[in-house]
C-alpha cells in the first residue's frame, strides 16, 4: 500500500490530471490520505500462510467464495473504468487466478488496456517461485497479458530474471527502477528526538524499533526489549518500540508490561515514521521492503531482524543488503539478550556506513512513474487526461490511465 500510494502521488505530481483508482485488500488503507483524483475501494481480505495456500481475514467463509467476489468486483470495476494502463502489485495472475478473467473480459472487448507488473526487489526463495509460478501459470500470464515488467529494485544487487528463470521472453519485458522510496519528507525529526529523549541522560542514544504493521512482530520485539538492560551496561539509551496497529492487543500489554521500569516507550503507530528514523542512532527492524529501503534513504545505522516465514522474502533481503555493508542483519532464532545487546552496542559505535560498497539506487519513484508514462498512446504534454487504478499486494494492483 505504501508503494502504491507513493507511485499514485508521483503520477497525479507530474500529470495533475490523472484520475487514480486503487482496489486493495488491505486493511491499512484509511492510513493513506487520497491525493488529488486517487480514491481507494476495499476487496475483502486474505491472507496468505504458505506457498499456494490462502486464507480469509474477517469473513467466515470459505477462501473459494471470498475469491469468486473478489474476480467479479475486480472485473466490474475495470471493464466499467476502462483502464488504459492497469498496474498490477506483485502477482501477475492474482490470488489463485483471480485477474485472469478481468485480462479475458479486456482482451474479448478489443481493449488497448497495456497491462504491467510491479515486483518488489525478492518474492520469495527462488525455487519457491519457480515451482509456484509454474504450477499456478503466472509464468504463462506474464506471456500472454503483460506488456512490461516493472522491478523495484537493481539488478546487480538480485537478478530477478536469472534467479526465478524467466523465459526470454519475459526477461526482455524487465525494466530495474531501483527501490522505491516514499516521497515524503520527515516532517518533526528533530521534535521527534527531543520529546523521546526528554529527561534521559544527556549521551543517550535513541534506538527505534519498528516493524509494519506488527501482525508478526512480537517475537522480535521483545528480544529488543530484552537486550536493553545489557546496553544499557555499555551505552545510555531509550528504546522506542513502535509495534504497528495489526499486533494482538495483548502481546502489545505484554511488551508494556516487560517495558516497566526501563527506558522504553510501547507505541501502537505513528503518523510520521520518518521523522522516528532521521531521530534514531539506531534502527532495529523487520525487513520488509518498504520500512528496509526507507532505512536506505534515512542513511542511519540499522539491525534488520527478518521474520522467520512464511517466505524466505525477508531473510533474502536482509543477507543481500548485510553483505552489501548497507545494513546489519540477524537471525531471530540465534538471538539471545547477551548476543543482540552486544551486537546493539557495536553498530552504535561505528559508522555502517563506511562499510557499505556501492550505495543503492533510491531512484524507484521517478523511474516507475517515467515508465508507466511511456506507455501512453500520447505524452502527457500533448493533451492526454490519465487516470490510474492500483490493485495491491494479495489482491494486486491496477492502476489507470485514462486517454480524454
């Protein structure tokens, strides 16, 4: 959602007529204020909990209804919109399929709907995704619908051609735009840090942990929370837990109750994440794509801590980028108090930075947004109105650009 919602703004930024529509399954989505011409509509919710097994969130009933809803809402709405370009979030076929009769319905209407996929920079393991893709036809939807895929990400860092071997055919549709960041200044880092550090000692360092939207964020969390005493032991400090809005309410008491007595603030979310990340000294976090390559862009010294499943997704990313010299990384399993505290004190000490070799292309946004224009029938200076819609994550993306 949030890289959708920064390429919707981007898009409406250079064309201000474009008309945005993003169909999402989230339930972060009343999180993101609309821009200009961009409206949301909510499918019903799924969840995925292993490779080709899906699940729903709030209805109870069963995974083949909630997709048969979803494909009618999600053909409905193109083929009433009519998109001429439709941006699809992650997966080129939908949730078990679900996009394949909408691309049927635009191709029997004599559309000329070009159709995209976004990937983020890694899927999942690589022999996961060949055996998936194959089995499911994403592969075969790639060749038969798509006009272009879009990868947010660099090649040189992982190669998503070679490493889910994707025909030539669909290798030769691979445009690298470098990671996507959002646009947004952090508006209150300086505020930010104050207020966390008001009352501490004055050579405290700010730690900021933080993790999505915190469904699955428990574990590390409270390993966090546990290292503290043992920084503390080398290094004044205040931890800010930042647990997200999708963390159980208990498990959310729990890190309260644990935090009694130590420097640490519990936060359910907050409006201005960047600001936490230009006040940290040091970031600890999950990574997934969106929080990993904002911790880019802020430059700061960061520990990623990836979830253990039910990709390999987060593990990938945070190995590459550790190798890389961009970020620390460690593994959830071989934690103990002793080990993270240690690890905490030793990234405060130097300068990550200086280890890292090239640095990332943070360039996502605007080449994206430079890609998707290109595929217009007019350029947008010479008079076209565009309109975008975005399907994202689990229930992908489309996005419209509609020609006046």
């Amino acid at each position: 959602m949030r890289r959708t919602h920064s390429i919707a703004g981007q898009l409406v930024e250079v064309c201000p007529d474009a008309c945005i529509l993003t169909l999402s399954d989230s339930r972060v989505g009343q999180f993101f204020q609309p821009t200009h011409n961009h409206d949301y509509l909510k499918l019903p919710s799924i969840i995925k909990v292993g490779p080709g097994d899906w699940r729903t969130v709030s209805l109870p009933v069963p995974f083949s209804k909630v997709r048969a809803m979803r494909q009618d809402i999600i053909r409905s709405t193109v083929l009433n919109f009519w998109p001429d370009i439709i941006l699809v979030d992650h997966m080129p076929h939908g949730a078990m399929g679900e996009l394949l009769a909408t691309f049927e319905a635009l191709k029997a209407a004599g559309a000329r709907t070009r159709i995209v996929l976004g990937l983020r920079d890694i899927l999942d393991a690589p022999e996961v995704i060949q055996q998936r893709w194959q089995v499911e036809g994403a592969y075969e939807a790639i060749e038969r619908y798509y006009d272009a895929v879009l990868v947010y990400g660099m090649r040189e860092v992982f190669d998503l051609a070679e490493q889910y071997r994707f025909p030539q055919s669909v290798a030769d549709r691979l445009r690298y735009c470098g990671y996507v960041c959002t646009p947004a200044p952090a508006r209150h880092a300086a505020a930010t840090r104050a207020t966390c550090l008001g009352g501490a000692n004055p050579d405290a360092s700010l730690i900021v942990a933080m993790a999505g939207g915190g469904a699955d964020a428990y574990p590390m969390m409270r390993a966090v929370l546990d290292a503290i005493p043992v920084v503390q032991a080398h290094q004044p400090c205040v931890l800010v837990l930042i647990a997200g809005p999708f963390m159980p309410e208990q498990l959310r008491d729990e890190l309260q109750r644990r935090a009694n007595g130590l420097p640490v603030r519990v936060l359910i979310s907050v409006d201005d994440p960047l600001s936490y990340l230009e006040a940290a000294d040091l970031v600890v976090s999950m990574a997934g794509y969106n929080t990993t390559v904002e911790i880019l862009r802020v430059g700061k010294p960061a520990i990623l801590i990836p979830r253990a499943g039910p990709s390999a997704e987060q593990r990938l990313r945070a190995m590459i980028f550790a190798a890389r010299g961009w970020v620390g990384m460690a593994n959830l399993e071989d934690l103990g108090a002793d080990t993270l505290g240690r690890m905490i004190v030793s990234r405060l000490r130097s300068d990550a930075r200086e280890q890292a070799q090239t640095p990332p292309d943070l360039q996502g946004l605007a080449a994206s947004t430079a890609q998707l224009l290109s595929l217009l029938p007019l350029a947008p200076q010479e008079g076209i109105q565009t309109r975008t819609i975005d399907l994202v994550k689990q229930a992908p993306a489309l996005m419209r650009a509609a020609g006046s």
